[in-house]
C-alpha cells in the first residue's frame, strides 16, 4: 500500500499511479508535467480548510490557483482574485485571438463542506493516497476536479496552443452555502458563448470491473425550494382542549403533502436519459420502466416504478418533502404555533410560487399559512443541446475511453449552472471524472477520488478546450 502526502508529491509518483490504474481502453497520450501538477495542485487543496464561518481559508485557495496560473504564464493583471463577506472569488483570463467571440467559461468552485476530525478514518484537511485512491475533503467536490482542469489549461498554453476564443476560468467560493459569489460572477460572465462546469456530470465503473461503463453529462438542474407552514392558535391549558390545536392543523396538511406526487413529466434531456441508461441497468424491471416511461410519461406502471426507486424518483418530476417541524411551548399548554418546511427539487420549467400554490391547494387548510423561504435559488430553463458542446464532449470520450456511451442527464441538485442559466448563458456539466457508485462520498465521511482519472482527465480537456475555444 502505497502513502504520499503533500510534501512528497513528484512527477515519478503520480506518473506510477496513474499508469498503473487508468483503464486500459483509454489511449490518450500522456502529458507528464500536467498529471503531476494535477495530483500536486489536488493535495494542496485539499489541505487547505476552505469551509464558511470563523476560519475559512477559501481565499487560501485562489491564491494557489493565482500562483499556480502566474508561473506558467499568465499575467498578473490577467487573474482576480475578489474578496466576499468570509470567502473570495477567482476569475483568469486568458485571451484569445478574436476579440469578437464570446468567450468560453470553464467554471467550478473553492469551497467544501464542513468535515470533522473525530468522525473520519483520516484527516480530512490532511489529503493521503493510499492505493491509488485519494482521500480527503473535497476529493471528489471538487478539488480535484478543479486541480485537473487547471492542469490541463496550463498544458495547454505550454504547447504553445494560442485560442481564438477567450478563455476564462472562474472557481466561486461559496457554492456549497449560499451561492453569493456564483450569482456574482454569472452576472460578471453574462456575455459568455457558454460554460463548462466541472462540478457536474461524470462517468460511472462497473463495481466489479472497475471498467468505464457510461458517461453523461448535465444539461439542466431541478430548482431549490424551501416553503414554510406555519399555523397560530390562541393556545390555553392542556385540560380544556379545543377543535383547533395547531400542531394537528400542521400534521393533517403535513400528511396530505407527503402523500401527493407532482405530476410526472419528461423533457429532451430527461427523455434521451431513461432511454439510454435503460441499457446499462442490471434491473430489468427498472430498465423496462424507463423505456416505457420515456415513450409515454402517463404509463402507471412505468411511474410506480420509478417512483419507488431512490435513483430514479428525483428525475420524473418535481418532489416535495417535509423536511423539519416544530411546535408548542410548553407541555402542559395548547399549541399556540406550529410550524414545518417542504423542501422541493422542482422540474424545470415551472416557478416557486407555482409549486406553492400547488402545494397550498393540496394541504386544503386555511389555517395554514405558506411562504417562500428560498435562498440562493433561482429557477432556470435547461440550456440547449448544442451540437458544438455535444461534439465535443462526444469526440474527447471517443478518444478516451472508446465505445463508452454518452448522453445527457438532468441534475437533481443545484451547482453554479443555474446561475449562468438565469442570466441566459447555456451551462454544461461535463466532468471527466469517472468513479463506482459504491465510492461516492461527497459531502460525506472518508471522501475520495481515483487517481486513474487522472490521464484520461487531461487529455479529455486538451481535446474539449481546444475544440470549443479555436
């Protein structure tokens, strides 16, 4: 078993790794400086504890990416680094030829959420390999993924590659909270001709395999919405009891909500999703409701299904859940407020005061007062299936890991597109990271990443870049 830290990083190591874990399908060159810097930029920020509140070194973050982008080239008027509230933003430019292009926007994010020592087998902030797997907050969201395309970028230019198209790399700094820096630099950006996210899409391995399997990418995002519920009593002692206690007003609502499902629907993204992904599940029931439930979203059978699949239920329509609850005040007393919040993950298309309103017709209580308590959330269209973007992801993978499939899919969490979106600039999740379903822990203990994805990842963006910016 093999152990590198930070300090012991070099080109021979991450070369031996890397050679000894990619798949054998792919065959891409190799780019030696690039796959080092890739594991090195990885490890050392990791190691930085960029999580919002006292202590957040997100800014730690950009200045390394600044750092990182200076030595190989890039002007120091060229790089930005902004400060915001307790975190920071960085936007690098490197222009292009034609100053009449839009420029090409590569986006991702510096922060991480919340890891603490006593709950994790290794340190979170002190990134290990260990068998070819790197471990450590942000591994997989996404420092990782960041760290590989600053390589990539930076392998670029040392090739002498002189874009047509302006390039811009932007990593925000408070994506997993409030988005506050993603609204920011979206608005910044609004000219952009469209933006690679590197924190969305990704390809899946066979979990016994461990070979390439299937690769989407991400075309729109489900919307965020918090609702909250809310109903007042005068209240009074618990021996008098009356017809109206608050807290059963609030469970009867509750309990009609939970059980109601928002109509199922499709769109182009969705629909090419089921019908390709149909082919790779293990599940033949599952797999023949997919089928069925793209050529027709009312099949029942197909929806039921569906439904009862945690894979699957977030991707036939909007859901709502009760997520938290509390009422009373006292023990011996009545009720004098309950309250609860519903959150959503709402189908593109359709607006917060949409699904509240509906939401609202289905609790069927007047005693129930809704409001809309969404925060850093703003509902978007899906962008566009470009024939430029889908070509070019479609001939990297070609390349990479041949006779992989790769179609479209819709998120069901929010990232950094739905900015872009908002502002009318068409955003693609297009990760080259590949991993095992049984592997993924973001936002969970003992995150990690295979290293494997180095290579491929590299040549992926070389290919990609180069093809949406000349």
């Amino acid at each position: 078993m093999s152990i590198i830290r930070t300090a012991l990083v070099s080109a021979s190591a991450v070369m031996a790794l890397s050679a000894a874990s990619v798949s054998t399908s792919a065959k891409e060159a190799m780019h030696p400086q690039a796959e080092a810097q890739a594991l090195d930029l990885s490890m050392k920020s990791i190691a930085i504890r960029s999580v919002r509140g006292e202590g957040n070194k997100t800014i730690e973050v950009a200045r390394l990416y600044k750092d990182t982008l200076v030595k190989a080239g890039w002007a120091d008027g060229d790089i930005e680094i902004t400060p915001v509230d307790d975190t920071a933003y960085l936007i690098a430019t490197w222009k292009g030829s034609d100053p009449a292009l839009k420029p090409l926007v590569i986006s991702g994010h510096m922060d991480v959420v919340e890891a603490k020592r006593a709950d994790w087998v290794r340190d979170p902030f002190g990134p290990v390999v260990e068998d070819g797997i790197l471990y450590g907050r942000g591994a997989s969201d996404m420092k990782f993924s960041g760290a590989l395309a600053l390589a990539s970028l930076i392998e670029l230019r040392r090739e002498g590659y002189k874009p047509r198209r302006t390039i811009i790399i932007e990593f925000s700094g408070d994506e997993e909270t409030t988005m506050k820096t993603s609204g920011i630099i979206a608005e910044r950006l609004k000219d952009a001709e469209l933006v690679l996210n590197i924190d969305g899409g990704g390809g899946l391995l066979d979990e016994a395999t461990g070979k390439p399997l299937l690769w989407t990418w991400d075309g729109a995002e489900k919307t965020y919405g918090d609702f909250k519920l809310e109903v007042t009593n005068p209240g009074g002692h618990s021996s008098a009891p009356r017809a109206e206690n608050a807290i059963v007003q609030l469970a009867t609502a509750l309990e009609r909500i939970g059980a109601y499902h928002f109509t199922p629907e499709l769109n182009p993204l969705t629909k090419a999703f089921f019908e390709s992904s149909a082919k790779f599940d293990s599940d033949p029931k599952i797999a023949a409701a997919k089928r069925a439930f793209a050529a027709n979203p009312k099949d029942e059978a197909a929806i039921a299904t569906l439904r009862a699949n945690p894979a699957t239920v977030g991707m036939i329509g909007t859901t709502c859940v009760p997520t938290m609850v509390n009422g009373g005040h006292a023990l011996n007393a009545l009720p004098q407020r309950a309250t609860a919040n519903i959150n959503c993950r709402i189908f593109p298309g359709h607006p917060l005061p949409e699904i509240m309103a509906e939401l609202e017709k289905v609790a069927a209580s007047p005693a129930v007062k809704f409001s809309d308590v969404t925060e850093g959330s703003v509902a978007t269209p899906a962008s566009p299936m470009r024939p430029d973007f889908t070509a070019a992801v479609e001939k990297a993978m070609a390349k990479v890991y041949p006779g992989v499939a790769v179609f479209p899919s819709q998120s069901s969490g929010a990232s950094d597109s739905m900015w872009f979106r908002h502002v009318g600039v068409p955003s693609y999740g297009a990760s080259p990271v590949f991993g095992k379903v049984s592997e993924e822990f973001s936002h969970g203990l003992n995150e990690r990443i295979r290293l494997s994805n180095i290579r491929p990842g590299v040549a992926y963006y070389l290919s990609v870049l180069t093809d949406l910016s000349k």
